[in-house]
C-alpha cells in the first residue's frame, strides 16, 4: 500500500488523500490477509527451490552459476503458476 501510494502521489501526482479514500473503498479486510498469505507462499517457494538446485549445484562456479540461473528462471515461473492457482482459489 506504502508504495502504491508512493507512485500514486510522486509518479501520477495524485492527491495522497484520495489515493487512500480509494483505497480503504477498494479494499476488504480479507484482502491484507489474503496478500499476506500468498506473499508466504511466495517466500516459502523461493526458498525451497533455491536450496535444491543450489545443493544440487555442480562442482565450481560454473555450476553454481548454472544452479543459480535454473533457480531464478523456476521460481519465476513458478511464482506465476502459483499466484494464479491461488488467486482462482482465495478470489474464485
């Protein structure tokens, strides 16, 4: 919300006030849940994934420059797959 309202008022030159008014009529109290919730998701997926290519990373730093560029290119799209399925599941 923070930097929402950061672009909304410094990029857009929107009014900081309406920008929240906006907002609090937008927004429910299960969506901040709900972010929340996906963002330890998120997390949770990056992390578990980056630990497995990194241990099953190859000898040196090519290897570990491969296992590196497997676990970014995965758990982006990873991240997509997962924020869709629990997007349809918490918004439905």
């Amino acid at each position: 919300i923070g930097s929402a309202w950061l672009v909304a008022v410094l990029q857009l030159g929107l009014h900081g006030g309406d920008f929240l008014a906006q907002a609090s009529q937008a927004m429910q109290g299960m969506d901040l849940i709900y972010c929340c919730c996906k963002a330890v998701a998120f997390g949770t997926l990056i992390c578990l994934i980056s630990c497995f290519y990194g241990f099953n990373a190859e000898d040196g730093p090519t290897g570990v420059g491969k296992a590196t560029n497997l676990a970014v290119v995965v758990s982006a799209v990873a991240c997509v797959v997962i924020n869709y399925c629990l997007s349809e599941w918490l918004y439905g």
